[in-house]
C-alpha cells in the first residue's frame, strides 16, 4: 500500500511531466518556423504525458494529475475526499516547478520572448478570440466529458489495462477541440503553473480555469454516479 508521502511524490511528477510536456510543446515547438507541430502535436503532447504518466505513476497515486479530476473522483467515488488536500498541493506545486524549468528553458537564447507562455485566457487572450460564455461552457462540457471518460475507463466492469491510453486519447481530442477557445484548461493546476511566469492577464483570469474545470468535473461524475455506475 503506496504511503501517503509516495502518493503525493507521484501526484507532483505526473504534473510536472503534463505541464513541461504539453505547455513545453506549447511554447517550445508549436510554431517553430517550418516545422512546428501546431495545433495537432500539442493535442498529442498533452495525451501523451497523462498516457504515459497514468501506466508509470497511476499504480502509485491514481494517476490524477489534476485537481478537477480528484475532485471529481471524490464525488464519484473512487477517492477518498479526505486525501483531497494533499493531492491538489502536490499538483499544483508540481505544475509549478515545470513552469519554473519551461521559462529557464524558454528564456535561455538571446532576444527571448515566451509569449503568452501557454496560459489560458478568453476575450482578447483566447486563441481564437472567444468571449467568457464560450470559455466557461467549452471548460465545463469538457471537463465533464473528460471525468466520465475516466470514471468509464477504469470501471471493473472496463476491459483491464486500456484505461491510461482511453483517458490520455481523450484528453487529445479535448485539446483538439478547445485550443482555439481558451488554449485548453481542463486543469487547474496546469493554467495555475505558466500564470505564474506568464502574462499579468493571465492570472486575472486564472479563477475561471479553477472554477469551470472544477465545475465540469462535479457534473460529469454526478451523470456517471447517477446513470452509469454499476456501483
């Protein structure tokens, strides 16, 4: 039985490995001139670390990673509401020390400039221009989405030893859809790091990354427990 020191030691890597690897293909190599990855490669970063980090650190912790889906697996269920503390400290620390090492990276050429360092925004700061409303709906829905999927894909009635690659397939295809609305959240703790060294803006509108994501995830594990569960 993993102790607690070892389940929130597990929760701050798998972070750390979403926000450098998806925020890091972000900023690093979406647009490289010629041969930048777009749209597409960051969809695939963002799946592939949650995949990755599910099958290396999930028999430890869970494999959460975020603090929406802890919240949402409590809800659902799976987690127990009281190791929710420590699992969000550790998930928001963890995304803030690869923000920490993305910026040194960033920042290490001469006539360096991060951008918008892949933080999350509407309005103005949204990719693609699109107000509150669409953000705080596009967040939800996806959120929601993405906790069924998960509490979906790791049901013991689910075939065993697929639920990392459905979950992290899922979160490409979330970021596939949403990049251009809000330069997709569905992760406090991953729009909490890059606030931090990024834009003032973005962290006047971090509470909107905390609350729609959170929110989402409150209301896909209550469709899951009241019309999915064979619980």
């Amino acid at each position: 039985m993993p102790t607690s020191l070892q389940k929130w030691s597990a929760e701050f890597l798998g972070t750390f490995w979403l926000t450098l690897g998806g925020c890091g293909s972000a900023v690093l190599a979406a647009a490289f001139p010629q041969l930048g990855i777009g749209f597409v490669g960051v969809s695939l970063a963002f799946g592939l670390t949650v995949l990755t980090g599910a099958y290396a650190l999930g028999p430890i912790s869970g494999g959460h990673f975020n603090p929406a889906v802890s919240v949402g697996l409590a809800l659902g269920g799976r987690f127990k509401a009281s190791e929710l503390p420590g699992y969000v400290v550790a998930q928001v620390l963890g995304a803030i020390a690869a923000a920490g090492v993305l910026y040194l990276i960033a920042t290490g050429k001469p006539g360096a400039d991060i951008g918008g360092f892949a933080t999350n925004g509407y309005g103005e700061h949204s990719p693609g221009g699109y107000g509150l409303m669409a953000a705080v709906v596009t967040e939800v829905v996806l959120t929601a989405i993405f906790l069924i999927v998960i509490l979906g894909a790791t049901a013991k009635r689910a075939a065993s030893g697929f639920g990392g690659l459905a979950i992290g397939l899922c979160l490409t295809l979330i970021h596939l859809i949403s990049i251009p609305v809000t330069n997709t959240s569905v992760n406090p703790a991953r729009s909490t790091g890059p606030a931090l060294f990024g834009p003032a803006y973005a962290l006047s509108e971090l509470w909107v990354f905390w609350a729609a994501p959170i929110a989402g995830a409150l209301l896909g594990a209550a469709i899951y427990r009241a019309l999915l569960s064979d619980d």
